[in-house]
C-alpha cells in the first residue's frame, strides 16, 4: 500500500511523470527484482503476493472513485505497481523488470498528455469537467487514447507484450490456475 503515492500528484506534471516512471515508485521495484536471489524465503514470497493482490485490488476500486486526472493515473501506476510485485512473487523477476519498461514507457507520455489537458483546462484536473477535449487538442487526445490503450493491455502495443508474457508464464508454471484471476 502506497497511500502517499496519489499525494504526491500536487506536483507539477513533468514532475510527476518524473517521479512515476522513472525514479522514485520504480525504485522499490528495482531493487527487490535486483535482490530477488536473496528473498527466496517462501513465507516471504507468500506476504509480498498477498500485500501485492491487495495492492492492485485497492488502488483499482479507489480509481474510479476519483476525481482527479493526475490522482487516476498515480492509481493506476500503484495498481501496476502491485501485478509486478505479484509477478515477482511468483518467481519471475525478468517479466517483472520487462513490465516495469513498458509500463514506465507509456505511463510517461500520458502524464505528458494529461499535463496538455490539464494546461488547456486552465489548471483544473477534475475530470467531471473535461468534454470535448478530442475537439480542441485532437493530437493530444489521440495519444493519451493510445496510451490508456497501452495501460489496457490492447494487442501490438507496449503494455500487450508484457502482459501476454505475464499470462502466458503464469499458464506454464505451476501457478496456473492464477491467470482465471488476473
């Protein structure tokens, strides 16, 4: 659980794609894929994937009660943030830094977009009041559509590879009744 996470959006946007793609949310990340030999303790790996499930569970239900763009997309960051370390858990620690790529990828261009949309609402990040956006920055909104299409996991873009990975490693492993859950 990372409550401070969606806090931490009162930054400007360039900061907060910053701060969710590269540095400071994938860094815990980083370091239990890089020191994963060392965390082999099964009890260990039992409470990473529960404290994982809840992870992605909590941020997912706590994302559509809000609000607020860059709070949305700090959700979803913690909820993918929550399918690595549940990957990781799992004994796949090459899927987990794969997705960690891909995610950092398309989770920077839309905070980028959604600064523009923010920027164009004369700073107001409250998504009741955005309509029609497609109309007045049609290149903007096209990416941000092609990233959140990305984030859905549609097929040939960056976030299908790495999920598909993950499907398909959860069916040839031993965890496979795991893939009727995610």
């Amino acid at each position: 659980f990372s409550s401070w996470l969606p806090a931490a959006m009162a930054a400007p946007t360039p900061v907060s794609a910053l701060v969710h793609s590269s540095t400071l949310v994938t860094a815990g990340v980083y370091l239990l894929i890089r020191f994963n030999n060392l965390l082999l303790d099964m009890f260990f790996l039992k409470l990473l994937l529960l404290l994982s499930g809840l992870t992605m569970f909590m941020a997912g239900i706590s994302a559509n009660y809000e609000f607020d763009l860059k709070k949305i997309i700090a959700l979803s960051t913690l909820s993918q943030l929550g399918l690595m370390m549940s990957i990781l858990s799992m004994g796949f620690p090459d899927l987990a830094f794969f997705h960690l790529l891909t995610h950092a990828m398309f989770k920077a261009l839309l905070f980028m977009c959604a600064g523009v949309i923010i920027h164009m609402m004369n700073d107001n990040q409250d998504i009741r009041l955005m309509g029609g956006i497609s109309l007045y920055i049609p290149l903007t909104s096209l990416c941000m559509n092609i990233s959140n299409l990305a984030l859905c996991g549609i097929p040939f873009l960056a976030g299908f590879y790495s999920k598909d990975l993950i499907l398909e490693m959860l069916m040839l492993s031993n965890l496979n009744m795991m893939i009727f859950f995610l």
